[in-house]
C-alpha cells in the first residue's frame, strides 16, 4: 500500500516537472521567434538607411555636377540652347538610358526624353515592369544642336566628361546605349548599332547594351522587336519580370 501510494506521488510529481519544462521550452521558441523577427527587422532597416543615405549623396554629387556646368560654354551649343538638359531620374538607378542629345521638346523643358520619342521610351520602360522615376535616362550632349542635327565630333568630345562623371556617381549595374552616338561614343567604336545590338559590351566594367533609338523605332516601327529582345536581356539581368501583355 505505502510502495502504492510513493508511485502515485512521484507519477505526480513527474507529470508536473513535465508540464513545466514544456511551458519553459515553449516560452523560449516564442523569445527566439520574437528575437529573429527583430534582428531581420534590424538588418533590413540598416540595409534600407544605407541606401537612402547612398542615394541622397548621389544626388547631392548630381545636383553639384549639373550646378558646376549651368553655365557651360566648352563648345557652341552653349550659345544656342535654350535648356541645358543635364538628366533625369534616380540617382541611385541600377539602369541608366543615355540617348544622343535634347530635341527641341527637352531644349524647351529641360528634361530629356520628353517628346514623342520620350513617350515611346516611357512604353520601353514601363513594358519592362518598372517606372520612369526608377531608372535615370540622360544623353551625350547636354544641349540641343540646332534642327537636331547630328552632334558633331568635337561637340561629344567636349561635353563626354559631364556623362561619365554622371555614370561614375550613379555607377548603375546596367547601360543601355540608344542609338548609333551614344553605342559608339561610349564604346569607342565607329561598329554600326545593328551590329553592336543584341548582346552585352562593357563600359568601364559596367554592362552596356546597345539598342535602337526610340526616334529610330517611331519612323520604323518594324525595329520595334529587336529592341524588345534586347530589353528582354537587360530584364533577365536585372531578374525583372515583363508586363508587356
Ligand atoms: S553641349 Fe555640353 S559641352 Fe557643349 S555647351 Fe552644352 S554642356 Fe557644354
């Protein structure tokens, strides 16, 4: 009877001390839960700050850069501009469109990629799932030659510092050259874009895909699939996925 009656005392006992190391266990997963939750939220929170802090240098360097040049007179465009169209966009952009130079809807406004062919640049940008404020579009020459004209090489070769130290600042992941001037100037090459499209090239490291001009694809419209196969490049690049129905 007495043997009977210390089992049932020490069952009894058992089951409590039981019951307590699994309510202590559950309140230390619950903690470590809690506490993974919060570093996570520390993590990505020092992540964030860092980029904010990167992108609002980045566009305190642009703004200095685009003040220093107000004025610029390295070449005559200086004097028949109305506009210098220094860029726009985010400067802290992994993808950069560099165009030839403003036309006379830029020269006007002082923003590049505003005219038609801005339009049709904005359907590229936004087919590929992203926003115009995301990316940062700007061109060779900041101001507009007159009748559009083509720029001329001692105009380029003036002006080419302005875009590099642009691309030095935002140092984006991926360049997309539109058209023959801005493919050749920063390649450095007199290839044709037809021949220069459809693959990656580098620019000071950076991957540069040249494509059509958005002007080119207004008066042929038929280029308009090559383009988007070398956007489909950048996009896989860039682990974007396309809205373009
Ligand atoms: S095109 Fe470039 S180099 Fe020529 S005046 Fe304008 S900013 Fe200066």
């Amino acid at each position: 009877m007495m043997v009977e009656r210390m089992n049932e005392s020490s069952a009894g006992q058992l089951k409590e001390d039981l019951l307590g190391a699994v309510k202590a266990l559950k309140t230390y997963i619950v903690n470590q839960d809690k506490l993974s939750v919060s570093m996570d939220w520390e993590k990505k929170t020092k992540v964030e700050i860092d980029n904010n802090v990167r992108a609002i240098n980045e566009g305190q360097e642009l703004s200095r850069t685009c003040q220093d040049m107000a004025e610029c007179q390295l070449c005559p465009l200086g004097k028949t501009r109305r506009n210098l169209v220094f860029g726009d966009g985010n400067s802290n952009a992994q993808l950069v469109f560099v165009g030839e130079a403003p036309g006379a809807d830029e020269d006007a406004q002082g923003l590049p990629f505003v005219g038609k062919a801005g339009q049709q640049l904005t359907k590229i940008i936004e087919a590929m799932g992203i926003s115009r404020k995301n990316v940062y579009i700007c061109n060779i020459l900041k101001c507009r030659p007159p009748q559009n004209r083509n720029p001329l090489p001692e105009e380029i070769a003036a002006c080419e510092p302005f875009l590099k130290k642009q691309l030095e600042i935002i140092a984006p992941r991926i360049i997309c050259a539109l058209g023959t001037f801005a493919a050749q100037t920063l390649l450095k090459t007199e290839v044709p874009i037809s021949a220069l499209r459809g693959r990656f090239h580098s620019y000071q490291g950076i991957k540069l895909m040249p494509t059509y001009h958005p002007a080119y694809l207004l008066r042929n419209p038929s280029a308009k699939k090559f383009v988007w196969e070398d956007v489909q490049i950048i996009m896989k690049e860039l682990g974007l996925k396309s809205v373009k129905k």
